[in-house]
C-alpha cells in the first residue's frame, strides 16, 4: 500500500489556509468481501472528523471523488474513499 504526500494552496481568499494531507491505500473486509479504497488524512488537524464517501463503479482518486476528498482533507477533515 503505498503512501502519497500531498501540500495543496488554492489561493482562495477568505479560506483559512489549507491542510496539507497524506493519502494512503487501504483494504478492509466487509461481510466476507475486500473493499479498497484511499484515506487522505490531514496532517497536524487536530482530532478531525471523517467523511466516508463509496462511488460504486470503478472510482480512483484521480476522478470526482477523489477531488472531493482532497477538498475535505485540505479543510481539516479526513475522508475515506472505497468502492
């Protein structure tokens, strides 16, 4: 499972800045099936909350989803992506 380090600073205006984040491929079992997906976890956010996001068909990090988790990380919180 490898692990990406991730800095991000779009530059909006009126946004605290950003979190840098870690995302890290992760497998686990749910009623006798495999599940994989990515956790991007924020780095130094204190206690952050998760969201858990599941696409369905074929998500990978680099699609919708994944934009969507990077967002979330960036503003402090984790997410988790699995299909």
């Amino acid at each position: 499972m490898g692990v990406n380090h991730c800095a991000h600073s779009p530059g909006r205006v009126g946004r605290a800045m950003p979190f840098s984040f870690t995302t890290t491929r992760v497998e686990f079992p749910s009623r006798g099936v495999s599940c994989r997906g990515w956790f991007y976890q924020p780095d130094n956010a204190p206690l952050p909350g998760c969201v858990v996001m599941a696409h369905g068909f074929g998500a990978s990090p680099d699609g919708p989803l994944g934009q969507t988790a990077s967002r979330f990380a960036e503003a402090g919180l984790a997410a988790l992506i699995f299909d």
